[in-house]
C-alpha cells in the first residue's frame, strides 16, 4: 500500500533547519544585547526549554518563538542593537517585532515584551524587570519563580504545556502555588491536579 501523501525527500533537514534558525535568531539577538551592554532575559518557549533542560534535556520542546524581555526606557537602544544584528524593528498590534530580515514574516521574529507593564490589561500581575536574572552559558536567563508568574497571567493552551513540562520535571510541584495571588495560584494548583491533561 502506497502512502496517501508523498512527503519531501529532505523533510527531516527542513525539521532540522527549522529547529536551527530559532536556535540561531536567539543566540544572535541576545549577542546583540549583550554586545551593548542592555539588559534583557529570554522568557516564553526558549526559557522553558532552558528550565526543563537542567533536569531532563530528552523532556525538552521545540519552540517557533524567540521572546526577549526589556525595560521600556532601553527599547531603542536594544532596536539599534538587534538593527546592526540584522533584525528589522515592526510595531504590530501592541507588540514590538524584530523581523528577522527585511522579507522575514512575523513568526521569524524576535518578540519583545515590556518589562513592569501588563502585556494585556486584563492579566493580574505586570510582566517582570529584567533583573535579577540567571545566568546561562549563551543568554540571560529568567528565574524560574517569575518565568511561571508570566506562563499562569497567558495561560494560553501552550503556556499550560509548558507549565505541564516544569511540573512533569519536578521544577514545580505541590509548595509552588503559595508563592503567587490567588487567582493564579488556582491555576498553578489546576496543573499540578492534572499533569498530564
């Protein structure tokens, strides 16, 4: 029997390509922070894939999104930076892009969100400060405590896999939802009731 679709010959490459060029766009936008001396932390998806992977790298996600974290007053600084990195600076919808070249779509893109400002009005708690933050071989890493305060205020489909990822791994468990208010400690509590939901 015959396979209903024929795939690529070079699938895997392009999944491997794909996983690389995210890889890359993050090392390359945080060289860039750095190399300026403006401080920022990697949060969302690669921040998770850090956490997860200090205790159990064959847990680890694949994510399509690089998201940085920066202070207000340092956005045009760090838009000068990511510019002579190669990144192009796009406002849409509320979010500050970094497209990762001038023919770049949105989802290959460095996505900013402002430290000490709610990313959307009806979320509990602000996004954090940038610092203090951990430190990782490659990038500034967020702490982990402030890391699932941003993931519980989402609480989209994929932030719950990700705060799913951090309980499965044993970086949260049943002490963690004491640490936050209460509608979010609800939540928290909800995830580590059903891990594998």
């Amino acid at each position: 029997m015959s396979p209903s679709v024929l795939l690529p010959e070079d699938l895997l490459d392009r999944m491997e390509r794909a996983v690389e060029k995210v890889r890359e766009r993050l090392l390359r936008a945080a060289s860039a922070l750095d190399g300026g001396g403006i401080p920022y932390v990697v949060i969302g998806g690669n921040a998770i894939a850090a956490w997860v992977a200090t205790v159990d790298e064959s847990a680890v996600r694949n994510t399509q999104d690089v998201d940085l974290l920066l202070r207000p007053e340092d956005l045009d600084q760090a838009a000068a930076a990511l510019s002579a990195a190669g990144f192009v600076r796009q406002h849409v919808g509320g979010i500050e892009l970094f497209l990762d070249g001038p023919n770049a779509k949105a989802r290959d893109a460095v996505h900013v969100i402002l430290a000490m400002k709610k990313v959307r009005s009806e979320y509990l708690t602000a996004a954090p400060d940038v610092e203090p933050w951990e430190k990782h071989p490659k990038f500034r890493l967020i702490p982990l405590e402030r890391l699932v305060e941003m993931k519980l205020n989402s609480f989209r489909i994929k932030d719950q896999m990700h705060l799913q990822d951090l309980v499965q791994v044993g970086l949260i468990d049943q002490t963690w939802p004491s640490r936050y208010p209460a509608p979010l400690a609800e939540r928290l509590q909800q995830i580590l009731d059903n891990p594998d939901a």
